[in-house]
C-alpha cells in the first residue's frame, strides 16, 4: 500500500495473526479486498465507508521474536477520518481482547486445551460495516465459503460503486443496503430466474438479502455496536429466512460479543470431533445437542471457543486431503 499515514497497532499477546489473516483471505471479496500470506509477513487491504467519508485500510503482521507486530497504512484522500480508520483496523483484528483470560478459561476443558496450547491467542475477526456483515452472513447461509465468496463478487461488480484506490486490487466499495435493492431483482415464483443476476441464489435466499438490504435503508432494521447482543439476536430471528446461526454469527463479528454459539454448525461437529470431543458414531443432529451442553461450560468465551473447533475442523480436512495425495 503507499501512501497514507502508518500507525502502530498495540497488540496484547499472544495474538493468533496467521488465523486472523488467513481467516480475511479466505472471505476476501475481490475488488473491496486483497490478503497476501507469506509466514512471517501478512497483509490485508480494503476498501471502506466510515461516517466521515471513504477510504482504504491495510493492516500488516510481522513476525517479531515470539509475537507479531502489527500496523495499519491509512489513506484517508475519499475523506475519512485516520481515526475512524485504525479503530475499524483494531475491531477488525479483534486488538483488545483479553486473550490470556479467555485461553485460561477454555484451557479447563481438558480437550480444548490441546487447541488452546497449539493455538494461543485466538481471535475473532471483526467488522468494518455493520450492514455489510449481515448481507454477507445471509448470503453465506448453508453454502460454502467459497461460493458466498463467488456470489458476493458478483454483487459487488453489479452494485458497487467504483473506487480509485492506492492499492493494486482494490477498485470497488463493497455496496450500499440502497444498491443492492436497486441492482438485485426480486425473485419471481414460476419463472425461470436470469442466469446473469447479480445474486444467483434460491428465490428464499435472494428474498432474505433483498429484505434486510431495504430495511437497512429505510432504517426499518438498524444494528449498532452498542446494541446489546441478545436483543439484535432475538430481532434478527423474527425476519425472515435469518435463523439462529446468523443472527449469533453477525453478534459475533459486530458487536464483539464474546459468548455466541453457533448452533448446528457442521464444523464445529467436525472440529469437536478432531479433537475427540464426540464419538465418531453419535449422530449429527445429538452430536450438535452434544456439543451445546458441552460449551456452556466454555462461557463467557464461547466464540472464541468456536474460532477453535472451527481451525481444527479445518486442521483435520486439510490432514486428510494430504493423506489422500500420499496414497
């Protein structure tokens, strides 16, 4: 990135950057963001609207000793504040978590401490927009994160507004609740939908974007950092077609809130499984049932418990994909 004041981002160690980094990398949007993962260097960019104005951020790791340094090049040329800028680069790098109080708390599960003893410091990636994070997260319900990653793509260059940034790769603002009502057509029940919209989702699905995108804009929905996450949750579960797990997954990444549990996630079954939580025969649905009563105990600290399974459910897959190619 050039150009643009650099500040210096205080971290409390440890601090998990390769999971924060390689957690953005995987959910980047093309042309809002680019990541780059090169061991003992990490980098993420991206473009953004704060109240002031526009702007870009990009947030480095370096390896330094036993921890990481981090720091953030703002530029600030579309009129946003350097201020508004490294404190949406803080929350979304999760920088002020208690790490050492939550891995103490985790650690007395005598299961999770082997991930918490190979992972120190675990983070949960944040948000730089509230209303982004949600359509984001109804868009990636019950489908991969590389296909939400896909169709979010398209929505970006069907609705986005064009931006002149500093950064090779970056050259769109992800779009507004008010874009993407203009640009995404409603589905229509009977017909045969466009091949070419922006969203190729079910008619559900596109409905539930559509839903929360003019709400948001009418100001019908409004989700603010200080809402208190049991309210937003208990108001997202009433609209339609936004279950449990959504509604926990935007409390998490919006407001912070350190005690979400996603419920029915298949990968928290998987990485709860790796690490010998539940037996290989218990069914799905009871493993789920399972899991739950087992996390109550991981409270207050439930999502970060949560970032855990979730890299060992990951760990796991990509163990056994390279067993596959040794065969």
């Amino acid at each position: 990135m050039t150009g643009g004041a650099v500040v210096d981002l205080g971290v409390h160690e440890p601090y998990d950057a390769p999971g924060v980094f390689a957690f953005l990398a995987a959910r980047a949007v093309p042309g809002v963001e680019v990541a780059h993962l090169a061991g003992d260097r990490l980098t993420y960019a991206r473009t953004l609207r704060t109240r002031s104005g526009t702007g870009t951020l990009g947030v480095s790791a370096r390896a330094a000793g036993a921890g990481w340094r981090l720091e953030v090049q703002v530029d600030t040329s579309g009129g946003a504040q350097e201020s508004e800028l490294v404190d949406a680069a803080r929350r979304l790098l999760d920088l002020d978590h208690d790490a050492i109080a939550a891995d103490a708390a985790l650690a007395r599960d005598p299961l999770l401490s082997l991930a918490v003893r190979d992972v120190p410091g675990i983070r949960v990636p944040g948000s730089v927009d509230a209303a982004e994070l949600l359509v984001r997260a109804v868009v990636g319900q019950q489908i991969s994160v590389a296909a939400a990653r896909t169709h979010l793509s398209r929505l970006v260059q069907a609705g986005g507004s064009a931006y002149d940034a500093r950064v090779p790769g970056l050259d769109r603002l992800f779009p507004t609740p008010t874009q993407i009502a203009e640009v995404v057509p409603d589905p229509v029940p009977g017909t045969a939908p466009d091949p070419q919209r922006p969203l190729r989702l079910p008619g559900r699905s596109t409905a539930a974007v559509l839903t929360a995108a003019r709400d948001l804009a009418s100001g019908a929905l409004v989700i603010d950092r200080a809402t208190d996450p049991v309210l937003l949750r208990e108001s997202l579960v009433q609209r339609p077609s936004i279950g449990p797990w959504t509604a926990a997954y935007v409390a998490m990444r919006v407001l912070g809130d350190p005690d979400a549990w996603l419920s029915t996630d298949v990968a928290l079954v998987a990485g709860a499984r790796s690490l010998g939580m539940l037996r290989a025969p218990v069914p799905t649905r009871e493993a789920h049932r399972v899991l739950a009563r087992r996390a109550e105990s991981w409270a207050p600290w439930r999502s970060y418990a949560v970032m855990h399974l979730w890299q060992a459910a990951a760990r796991a897959s990509s163990d056994a994909a390279g067993s596959r190619l040794r065969r």
